[in-house]
C-alpha cells in the first residue's frame, strides 16, 4: 500500500451506526416536507378564506353604497314632499284665511 491508499478515510462505510444514522436523517426530511406540505395547505387555505372573505366585502360595499343612493332619493321625495304641503298650506292660508278675516272685517262695518 501506498501512502496515498494509507490516509484516505472511506466517507460512509457501511456499518450500523451509519445506517441507523441514514434511517434518521430520511426520516426527519420526511416529517420536514410533511410538515411544508402542511403549511402549504394551511396557506393556501388562508388565501382561499382571504379571497371569499375579500369578495363578501366587495359586495357588502357595493350594497351599502345602493342603501345610501336609495337613502337619498327617499330624502329627496320627502323634501319635495315638504315643499308641496307647505305651497298648498300657505295657499290655502291666503285664499281662505285671508277670505275670512276680510269677511270678518266687513260684517263688522
């Protein structure tokens, strides 16, 4: 044998402890891509709940912003509505109010 054959070390000669050591490294890659593959689901999951949960809110937006366009058609009949009652109330006060106090003031001459 030569120097060179005498002070090479063979990297992983089969023995138990090797294997045994083998078996644990493969077994923890395994729990750690089970364990991605969970935290994959988990994500994405989220990002589903995220998505409906965005879109829910889009339309409750867009409801409320028909509620308030709906809110202020209402508001703008009853404003109308008001302006109406107050012409015929101050109609009415002028032609019968007015008839009756100037009936008032020539029954009294």
């Amino acid at each position: 044998m030569s120097q060179t054959e005498k002070s090479v070390i063979p990297f992983a000669p089969m023995d138990k402890g090797n294997d045994q050591l083998d078996k644990a490294g493969q077994s923890i890659l395994n729990l750690l891509h089970k364990a991605a593959g969970v935290a994959e689901q988990n994500s994405q999951q989220a990002l589903d709940i995220a998505q409906k949960l965005s879109h829910q809110l889009r339309a409750a937006e867009q409801r409320i912003a028909d509620l308030e366009a709906e809110a202020e058609t209402h508001r703008d009949s009853a404003e109308r509505a008001e302006q109406w009652l107050h012409k015929v109330y101050s109609e009415i006060e002028e032609r019968f109010l007015r008839q009756e106090s100037g009936r008032a003031r020539t029954n009294a001459r």
